[in-house]
C-alpha cells in the first residue's frame, strides 16, 4: 500500500506561509529545488486544497515558458502539470481546473484508503486546511518537513491544536546549503493525549 506523505516547507516557528499566504521567506536555491524536483518526480500524486491548487496553477503550467526561469523550473513545470491531482474542494467545479486534476468534495476515509490501495508512488499532501482534516482522521503515514532558517512570527501555523499524541521516528535528516534542514519523520501511531 502506497504512503501519504504530508509535504511541506515551514519557517523555524512553524508556519507554513505568514499573512496573506507571503512564502517570499522560503529559502529555495537550485540544490533544493532539484532535491525537491527528484523525490517528486517519483509521486503517485499530488493532493491538496483549493488554496494551494490555485496559487500553483497559477504559475506552474506556463513556468517553463519564461525565458528568465531555471532549469530546475522548467523541469518542475513539467512535473507539475503531468502529475495527477486531487483538489478537495467545495467550491470549485472541474470546469475551474485542468493539468490532470480531479476535483473531490471532501475527504472520506475509506476513499482515501482505496486511492492508497491503488498501484503507483506515494501521494503527496500540501495545504494548512486538507492537511489538518487528514492528521484529524489519521492518513498520514509520513512528514516530509522542510524547516527554513526563519522567524515568521504569524501566520498558518503548521499544525493544528489536536486532543491526541501522535508518536514519530527519525527516518532522515539534511542540512542543504542554504540553511533548510529536511526532517523526514514515519508516523509511528496516535492516542489520546494522557493515555500512555
């Protein structure tokens, strides 16, 4: 059974974005992006919310067309667009999207375990509000966090206020050159804060 990988980029802090979704903060060089670039390649999928879906097609299915982008973005805008897509989302329509993505209402546990049951690499999760309802019914088998050398001070913060305990084990660490430090971290199980 393929993993969900809760993928994301936070300041020292712990947010995920400041005010008004700013991520000017993050420290992405050609190092990372191409590091970034390899391990998503290998994905069965990407998952997110409307929020973040939005600000990524936004940008990335024409990326490449930039004369001034870099090579590690033009490889990523390909990436991007091919990858399948899941959006969860209320408002939007499949009508407001394109580039391999499939607009589901909401999220049902026993769907998102038949979509892990399929053949393929592993799903990628990205977003404050998708990711906290998937902590929430436990189907997150992984964190990818990538922590960046700074101060937010306020935003969205990386996790959410929960009533339970969640174990983690160390699988991976690195340090990249600019400072962003990747923690990769296997769910190890959740109980009820005071249970043990």
């Amino acid at each position: 059974m393929r993993k969900i990988v809760f993928h994301m980029s936070v300041s020292l802090d712990g947010y995920m974005e400041g005010p008004g979704h700013d991520i000017s903060w993050h420290r992405v060089d050609d190092e990372l992006h191409q590091y970034m670039n390899d391990t998503l390649r290998e994905a069965g999928g990407f998952l997110s919310g409307r929020v973040l879906y939005e600000l990524m097609a936004d940008f990335w299915p024409t990326a490449d067309q930039d004369p001034e982008a870099s090579p590690v973005m033009v490889e990523f805008a390909g990436i991007w667009r091919d990858m399948p897509k899941i959006v969860y989302s209320r408002t939007l329509r499949d009508a407001d999207v394109g580039w391999n993505t499939t607009v589901v209402r909401e999220v049902v546990p026993d769907e998102v375990r038949a979509l892990k049951a399929r053949p393929g690499g592993e799903l990628v999760l990205s977003g404050a509000r998708i990711a906290e309802a998937f902590l929430g019914y436990g189907l997150v088998d992984e964190f990818r966090v990538y922590v960046h050398p700074v101060l937010v001070g306020r935003g969205t913060p990386m996790f959410p206020e929960t009533s339970s305990l969640t174990g983690l084990r160390l699988l991976e660490s690195r340090t990249f050159g600019t400072g962003v430090v990747l923690l990769r971290y296997e769910v190890r199980g959740t109980a009820p804060r005071g249970s043990g």
